[in-house]
C-alpha cells in the first residue's frame, strides 16, 4: 500500500482512507474504513471517465446490480455513489491472497481443493447469472482465498446480459488467457452470455490444478489466437476434474455445462468441510488476518450526507451470516492489499516494542522445460521444488519467507536464454535449479557464471557445467562418464563377469563411445572386455549378440541411450538364450524399453543417477505427500532431486544470515557445504569443484516385470533390492 498524496482526500462517501492500494487509466482504489469500522476497497472513477453518460449509466447500473449479489462466495457491495462527480464504490475486504498469489507461490493445488474452489465460484456464477448479470472477467487474480472458501470478486466489467456494451467499437473486455472465444472476437459481442463465465472459469481451474494457463502464454494476440483456433493444454488436470474442465472449455458456448452443472458435478462429501486449502495457505492468511488488526483505527470525520440516487447499503446481521461471515472470510477487497500485507514494515509503541513485521521474502528460481520433450523431468522438477517450499514455509523458526519463481524454456536454447536473463535481472532471486536438459544448460551456464548467481541442475549429465574454472555452475548429479561406474560394481561384485561384452550403439554417439571405452580400460573383475558395434543406420542386433557370445561373454553392457534398440538388443539376446548378467545406463530405463522388450526386460540392471524415493528410508512423508497433492501412483525422476535442491539453498540463504545476501557469497557458501538430503548427500571436492560422484550413483534392476530400486551402488551386493 502508498500512502495518500496530497491530493487524496481524507474521506468518500462516510469513508476514512487510509492508503493507495492501487491506481490506473480508469481511477484510484483506497483502502479506508466505514464509519461502522469494516475496512473496504473503495474504487473511485476519474472525472474524464464519468464524464460519458453512457459509461456513467453502466456504472451505475452494475453498482444497483451488483448490489443485489449477497451469496456466500462474493464479495458484497456495502455502498456506492453512481452520481457522484468522481463515482465510487465499496466493496468487502478478504485478507487472502488471490488465487493467481496461491499458485505462483506455492503451485498447483490439490485435485480435492480445486474441485472444492469449483463448486463455490460455480455457486458464485449461479447468483451472477440470476440476478442477469455476466462477470466477464472469471480469472485468477479476481478469485481471493480465504479459510472458509473463495470469493470471486470484481465486477467493475460486468453488464447485464443481453445489454448493449458501452465500450469503444471492437474493444474486446477481459484477460487474454481466460477470456471464451466469444469473447476473444470483437465480432461476436452479442454471444457473451453466462456460457461466457463458465469458459472462463474452465480456464481458472485448469491454471489451478496445473499452475499453467491452458492456452498458454505470449502476446495477447497469440493467446487470443490459441483460444479461438487451439485446444486447451490439460496434461496435469487430473481425476474428475479433467471431463468437466473440457466440458467448460468447448468452443461453442451451447455445449458448455451451466454453473448450477458445474456445481452439481464438483459437490463431493467434503465439499462442505472447513479444511479445503493446502497446509501452507491456511497459515499466510492468518498471518495476514492478524496484521490486518494493527491497521489504524479511523479518527473521527463528520458523517456525509446521503445525497439523492447515492446507493447505500447496509448489512444486517441476517445478511452477514448469509455470506459465510467468518472473520478472516470477510474484512474487505482490493488486489493490492495482499502485497500491502506482506510488505508492511514493523509498527512501534511508545515506551515499548512493536508487533514483529512481516519476514523479509526471497526467491528460489526453477528454469526447466515445462512444455517440450522433457517437460516430463521438467515438470518433475517443479513439482519436488514445490512441496520443499512449502515445507520450509511451514517450519516455526523459518528466518525470511521463500518463494519459487518458475520460467518454462521448453527444452530451447533461445528461451533458455531469454529466461535466465529474467531470473538473472530479478534480485530477489537467491539461485536457481535448472536447467532441466543438457544442451539448454550449456547454453546458459556461463551467463549464470557471469552474474555469479548459482545454477544448480539435478538432471543434467554433459561434462564441462560444473568446474573451478566456473564456480556458480553446480552439477548435483554425476556426469555421464560416471556411469560406467556403477556397472564395473555390479559386474565385479554381484554377477562377477570374467568375460565382458559391450555392444556399443553408434547411434548414441560420444555417449555409447565414452561407456564403451570405459569397460574396456577397466574390465569388471579385472577380466577382459571386448566391444560389438552396431551402426546407427541398423535396428539388426542379432550379428553383434552372436559376436558377444561367441567370444563367452558372462555378462553384456548396452552402450547406449535409446529405449528402443536396447529393447531390440534385449530381445536379441534373449533370442539367442543368453542368461548372463545384462546392464544398461538410466536413459534407457524408460517405459517404451519394458514394453517393447517385453519379458526379454527381466533381470537387466542400469546405472542410474536418480532414486526410487519410496524405497529410501525418511522419505516416507515426502512421497505421500507428493502422491496426494499431484494424484500420481509413483514419484517421477528427479522431483525429490530438486525438492532436496531447494532445501541446499535454503540452508545456504540461513548460513549466510537470512537471505538478501551477495550472489558470490551464496555460491561459495554452497560450495562449502555438505547436505545430506533426502536422496543422497550433496558436496563437492575442493579441488575439482565437482559433486562427489559416488553419492550420486545407483543401480536399478527389472524384477518381476517392474524396475526395483536396489540402492547406491556401493551398497548393493545382491540382485535383490
């Protein structure tokens, strides 16, 4: 919040202001308080505005109409003056944050609370559209959270249905990204009805569930183009959430369900309980309830007459618990008031200490591919990166507030680029995890260097990211030349291979190359190893498998990185009866090489540099709730990498006193460290600057048709996990 200027009055319409929660080309909105003592949003139109009587007859009829708007789930009108020389309107205060605050915060909610949020604002829309109104602007930054529910709020945009629009010829109202196709075409007006909403509010829940808008983002005419022309993205809507939200987002207004259907087909048995937020939203809105009440009180202002045609309203009792009147549920509106909560410094008493202020706020950035090839780590990343903030936030002792500030690269070097500028520009960003691909890493690691802000990957295997030569690039995992490692272990200590052969897959290029070479300069068992190349142009295995076991190999390394040819190897080989050890690296272990091996798959073992969390001892808590939040059956790669990623910088940030520290500071300090999170404990060598490989290394094996986690590969004497 600003405080007032000088030319501010002190009071509107019986109101005391106490701030400047906002201002724009339309006029100022206030935070003040009613004579009675309720704190508001009070929005003031500027004099050019009102001086059209069209848009004057608009504001006023949507005040009248607005004010007939008392469900539970809306934010009431307590007064207005339509004829006022500046218009003003009063609005309810929730001291949540706003939806769109929630998910950039804390990320995608839980399936149950997005269903819950839907039936609400569906309840909401119903009471709109009753009372012959369209909201016209359904969107995540008009959705305010509070402890008992949602509160859809602004109807500054809203006009009655069927009314002719008083805008400029082919305005088009709303926000690119929520906005129904009708409403993306100037030309089609006259269509935007209550249909409207529910395509608007489709979109809401989709952003909700997956933290991403589901046409995307770009410039308004893109997004606008995608609207009209594309389908929806809805990958991570999940159960049945997923029929109803495509239902919401059809094309044609006339096969949209109608709010009172939305609400029927999100009404569930805990529909109606008080606990519907993630654990981390109930606490930031009692914290900014709490700072709410160290707000001045108002001092005394000479009541204001009540000219003739002002609207005001007044609340009984009856009313008030008509609208779900818990405290922290409604005390007053206005977007601005959540950043005026969170940033208001510590207030003094004479003669004695002020109430603690807000804890100062900092930022972990997460830079991966969200949309392309990888988005599936990518996506893995962000989701881990989330639940380890929102655990940190939940911790008493916590010394500053932290956040995640995610940017999609798409697995593209360009907006690789593009993307580590902004997280670069941002100074509230202590390091950033990611990327999430090896050639988008390259491409950014030495701007990351250059501004001495860390980057740390989780997922990344090429060579030459971390070294001494750059000290802010830190590679939390082994790089791929480790991984012939883990296989030597297993060859020498649990299948114990005299005579090993390597088929190497030219189609893997340097990979295949450097595995190969690897095995070959330290045989398993200090035996032998011979090497069987199959060309890149070739899917026939069958010459290099007969060469293997004509030179009595015990054990077999595919050298290579595609699901498929090992698959095609792996039937080769069972083809030809071998049964001796079969190993393969991690890139393999994907599902296309289960399936399309089939039950030649059994018994191979990988080298891997990621965990099966739910076979790691203390992890338990981190995979229920990683389960339950993204209504997944197992955890994906690299998501407790990145959750133990967060948790690295922020005892770094704690080291360093809290946070807001000098960049170059934070990477010598986390170079400094040693954590031993939830997959493997993180420390570099002095000298090298590099992770220490060992911690980083395990071995997975195919039983009974699933892949088995056996563990870091020093510790893994037996085939069974």
């Amino acid at each position: 919040m600003r405080p007032l200027t000088a030319d501010d009055p002190a009071g509107i319409g019986g109101h005391r202001l106490l701030g400047r929660l906002g201002a724009g080309g339309m006029g100022v909105v206030y935070l003040a308080r009613s004579s009675g003592g309720a704190l508001v949003a009070l929005k003031v139109i500027r004099a050019e505005h009102a001086a059209d009587p069209a848009f004057r007859a608009r504001f006023e009829r949507e005040a009248r109409a607005a004010s007939r708007i008392t469900g539970r789930w809306t934010t009431p009108v307590s007064a207005a003056d339509p004829q006022a020389r500046e218009p003003w309107l009063a609005t309810a205060f929730v001291p949540g944050p706003s939806l769109a605050e929630a998910v950039a915060l804390h990320g995608p909610l839980p399936c149950a609370t997005v269903c819950v949020l839907g039936e609400r604002l569906a309840e909401a829309l119903i009471e709109v559209h009753e009372a012959g109104l369209v909201h016209r602007d359904v969107k995540p930054g008009n959705v305010l959270l509070a402890l008992d529910g949602p509160r859809l709020i602004d109807f500054g945009i809203a006009r009655a249905a069927g009314a002719t629009a008083l805008t400029a010829t082919g305005m088009v109202i709303g926000s690119p990204g929520y906005l129904s196709p009708e409403q993306a075409q100037a030309g089609r007006a006259g269509e935007t009805g209550p249909p409207s909403d529910i395509f608007s509010l489709g979109c809401v829940l989709a952003y909700a569930a997956s933290g991403r808008r589901p046409f995307g983002t770009g410039t308004p005419a893109a997004v606008l183009f995608r609207t009209v022309h594309e389908e929806p993205e809805l990958d991570d809507v999940q159960g049945r959430l997923l029929p109803l939200v495509s239902a919401c987002l059809a094309k044609d207004p006339g096969e949209r369900p109608t709010a009172e259907d939305v609400r029927a087909g999100l009404a569930g048995p805990g529909s109606r309980s008080g606990e519907w937020l993630p654990a981390a939203l109930p606490r930031l809105i009692a914290e900014r309830s709490a700072r709410v009440l160290e707000l001045p009180d108002p001092e005394p202002q000479e009541p204001t007459p009540t000219r003739t045609g002002a609207v005001v309203l007044v609340h009984t009792r009856r009313r008030f618990l008509a609208m779900g009147g818990s405290a922290a549920g409604m005390i007053a509106v206005g977007g601005g008031i959540a950043a005026y909560l969170a940033g208001r410094p510590d207030s003094g008493g004479q003669g004695g200490q002020g109430a603690p202020g807000p804890l100062p706020r900092y930022a972990v950035g997460l830079q991966a591919d969200l949309t392309g090839g990888g988005r599936t780590v990518g996506r893995a990343q962000e989701r881990g990166a989330r639940l380890a903030v929102e655990e940190f936030s939940a911790r008493e002792d916590r010394p500053f507030e932290l956040t995640l500030k995610v940017l999609d690269d798409g697995g593209q070097a360009a907006r690789a680029r593009t993307a580590s500028g902004r997280l670069i520009a941002d100074r509230t960003v202590q390091a950033v995890i990611g990327p999430s691909t090896d050639a988008t890493a390259l491409a950014v690691a030495p701007l990351f260097h250059t501004a001495r802000l860390p980057m740390l990957t989780v997922s990344v295997g090429t060579t030459g990211i971390s070294s001494a030569s750059r000290p802010a690039n830190f590679q939390l995992r082994p790089d791929d030349h480790n991984l012939a490692v883990p296989l030597i272990h297993y060859l020498t200590v649990v299948a114990k291979s005299r005579r090993t052969a390597v088929i190497e897959d030219r189609a893997a290029g340097k990979t295949g190359w450097n595995l190969a070479q690897s095995l070959r300069e330290s045989p398993p068992t200090e035996g032998v190893t011979t090497v069987h190349q199959v060309t890149a142009g070739s899917e026939d295995f069958g010459p290099a498998v007969a060469a293997a076991l004509a030179a009595r190999a015990q054990g077999v390394v595919f050298a290579g990185t595609s699901p498929h040819r090992a698959a095609r190897c792996a039937r080769a080989l069972a083809g030809a009866g071998f049964t001796g050890a079969r190993l393969g690296v991690g890139a393999v272990l994907e599902p296309a090489f289960l399936s399309e091996a089939g039950a030649a798959a059994e018994g191979w073992a990988f080298s891997t540099t990621f965990v099966d969390p739910a076979a790691l001892p203390g992890a338990e808590r981190f995979v229920a709730a990683y389960k339950k939040r993204y209504g997944v059956a197992e955890v994906e790669r690299y998501a407790v990498e990145a959750y133990d990623a967060v948790l690295l910088i922020a005892q770094a940030m704690r080291a360093l006193g809290g946070g807001g520290v000098e960049r170059g500071a934070m990477v010598r300090r986390l170079r400094e460290l040693s954590y031993k999170g939830l997959a493997k404990t993180i420390a570099f060598e002095p000298l090298t600057r590099v992770l220490y490989a060992r911690n980083g290394l395990f071995l997975h094996r195919v039983q009974g048709g699933r892949v088995r986690f056996l563990g870091p590969y020093e510790k893994v004497r037996s085939a069974s996990p």
